[in-house]
C-alpha cells in the first residue's frame, strides 16, 4: 500500500506534536539553560523581578547557630539548646526553572546549606515510599500498630489513637519528650508556668506545627523501613533523578537507635535544633521538579501519583496545609500572587521550593527575608511569562 505524501506529512506532524509534549528532565550534570526570548517570557519583566529579590536577602544573622540563639533560643526552654549541626549559610540565592528549563540564577547556587523545615517535605516523602511498598498499609492505621514493643512512643493514653496521617498532617497532638525535647517546650503557648500543663487535644482534631512531633513521625518511619531514612531518600530519589552527592540529611547527636544489631541515627524533620537537610539549590529543584511532574522522572514513576493527591490535599483541622511540609494555597490566601493550586515546601530562612503545576513553574528561593518579597517575586515572573 502506498501513502500519500500528504498523509505522511500529517503523521510527522503528529510525531513532532508528540515529542514537543514529553516534557525535559535534566542529566544529572546538565541540566540546559533557556533564554528569555527562548522561553517567550518577558526579558525586561524577569529581569525587574530579580532587580527586586536582590534587595530581600533576610537580615538574620548568616551563621545559623547565632540566628537560632537569637530567635527559638530566646523564646523557647532550652532542654539541651542545640543538639545537632548547623552551619554558616550563603546569602540569597535561587533558580528559576520554566517548562523544565533553567531561566534564571542568582547568588551562590552551589552553596550545601540547611533547608531547615523542607526537610519535612524530604521526610513525608520517604513515608510515601513505604506506604508505595506496602510497608504501611493504610494513612489511617494507628501508629502503635507498627511499633516493636520495645518502642513505648505510643503506649500513653492519650497517644494510642495517633495515625499516620495525624502525623503527616501535625495534627497528632502527640504528647512526650523525644530527644530531650518536650513536645510543649516548641512554640510553647500560653504564659510559661502553664507550658507543661498544655492543653490536650484528640489526635486530629488540632493543627500544632510541631517539630517534636515530626521527629516521632522520622523514627516511627526507621522502625517500619528499619534502614536509615537518608539511604531511603538517597537509593529511590535523589540518586534516579540525578541529584549530587554533595546533600546530607543530619539528626542529632543523642537520635541514635539500635535496629538490628546496627547503630542508626533517627534524623530530624528540619534544623530547630540542629540538624535537618543540608542541600544546595540545584538538588532542592530537582526534588522540586519530581512534583512538577506529578512524581515522574523521564520514563519512571518515583512517587505514586495517590500519595501526591493525599499530599495536596487539606487538612480538616487546617485548610491551608496538606502533608508535611506541602503549603497549601487554598482560596489564595498565603500567596496571593499565585495560582490557588500552587504548592510551597517552606522551611525557616527563608527556604523554599515553589511548584505551579498551572505555569509550569518552578522556583526554588534561599534566604529571602520573612516578608511578602516572595509572594510579589513569583507574581512578577508570572507576568513575565505573560500570565495573569
């Protein structure tokens, strides 16, 4: 049978239609750059945009034990004061990454500094990944199900009923000390002689941000995988999409537990008291890039997209916060500038990873002040892009 050239043509067509839709994912030593006019964004606009972050580098101390001395270490008991690393951070860097391309760059990229809170974001997704496996059947278990008996986390009363999404969530209301740390001894509420007398919610019924409580979340995940949470993270997501080897997920100097017959260190879900997630910008936007794409790298399904569409969605007890650490922007309340469906990995610094699914947007910002800088930075690069 013979075609016709028209036909043919149609079928080439359709081909290059095919191709220009499968989306780009970085090598892991190249990940290509795009211009402006490349890109179709508006040169001038983005260069505006990043005229302005320059100006909001946060003004807290660069070293990151002195800035805590001078923020939760004045207003929090210390018990311990810091127990794990930190480390002196770089000024205000960032990436800005459209339709999977990188479009801009600032500051010192390279910089491995503390991500504080986005490691709870690394944290739930590990959690994922046991959950993907079949190691936890169901969010709504109760966490004391899955405990050995030598693990009392959740033998109290009032602990029984915590699931793991109570935990995902900060919503558990787990009461207890872990790692010298009393749960109430983190943004402790109310006047201080009532600190250790707090009051006690149903689990699930009570949004707390809480970092006690997601490292009870980090070493009820080490009892279920019982293999360190970083060789997880490293062996089934850093190292498939092409992350360095520069990153390094740190607990602290007393998280240590026997599994085994093997040492292994409990990490933390972010830097309150040291510790957490120490990374550069180029391997927080590939982590970034993974939820983009709704989990996939190249031809791989990493995250199942179930746990993505549990991750997004909100909680009961707070509207504006899914998994930890997905930051919700439900009814365009935190980020105004932005699509109500785009999601922010925050962490204390500021650091963040901002995904806008809708823009095909990616931007991964270190070190910008406690403002609205960031919220008026994304609203300028969406209309660079010529969006509204």
């Amino acid at each position: 049978m013979r075609l016709s050239i028209g036909f043919l043509l149609l079928l080439a067509a359709a081909a290059q239609v095919t191709w220009a839709a499968e989306p780009y994912f970085p090598e892991r030593f190249d990940w290509q750059r795009r211009t402006a006019q490349q890109s179709g964004i508006d040169a001038a606009a983005l260069d505006e945009a990043l005229r302005f972050v320059a100006a909001h580098d946060n003004p807290a101390p660069r070293d990151q034990a002195l800035s805590w001395a001078q923020s939760f270490g004045a207003k929090e008991p210390h018990f311990g004061g810091l127990i794990g690393p930190t480390k002196t951070r770089a000024a205000l860097n960032g990436l800005v990454v459209h339709r999977g391309y990188i479009v801009a760059e600032w500051g010192d990229t390279n910089s491995v500094d503390m991500a504080h809170s986005v490691t709870k974001s690394f944290l739930s997704t590990v959690v994922g990944l046991a959950w993907q496996q079949g190691l936890i059947r169901d969010v709504n278990d109760k966490v004391a199900s899955y405990m050995p008996p030598d693990v009392d986390l959740f033998e109290a009363e009032h602990n029984q009923p915590i699931s793991w999404d109570h935990l995902l969530r900060q919503t558990s209301d787990w009461q207890g000390t872990l790692w010298g740390k009393p749960d109430w001894a983190d943004r402790p509420e109310g006047k201080p002689d009532q600190w250790a007398q707090r009051q006690l919610h149903p689990p699930g019924t009570h949004y707390k941000y809480n970092d006690v409580r997601v490292n009870v979340l980090a070493l009820a995940a080490l009892q279920v995988l019982r293999r360190p949470l970083p060789e997880v993270l490293r062996e089934q997501v850093m190292n498939p999409i092409g992350a360095s080897n520069s990153w390094r997920w740190q607990g602290y100097d007393n998280s240590w537990v026997m599994l085994d017959g093997q040492p292994m260190q409990s990490v933390s879900g972010g830097g309150h008291w040291g510790g957490g997630m120490f990374i550069n910008a180029w391997d927080m936007a590939r982590f970034g890039y993974l939820f983009l794409r709704d989990g996939r790298w190249g031809q791989r399904q990493i995250v199942d997209p179930r746990w993505i569409r549990m991750a997004r969605q909100p909680g009961v007890a707070n509207d504006e916060y899914g998994y930890a650490n997905w930051f919700l922007n439900t009814g365009r309340k935190a980020m105004p500038a932005a699509p109500e469906t785009s999601v922010t990995f925050l962490g204390n610094g500021q650091n963040i990873i901002y995904i806008d699914q809708e823009n095909d947007l990616l931007i991964v910002m270190r070190w910008i002040d406690n403002g609205p800088a960031f919220n008026q930075f994304v609203g300028q690069v969406i209309k660079a892009l010529g969006k509204r």
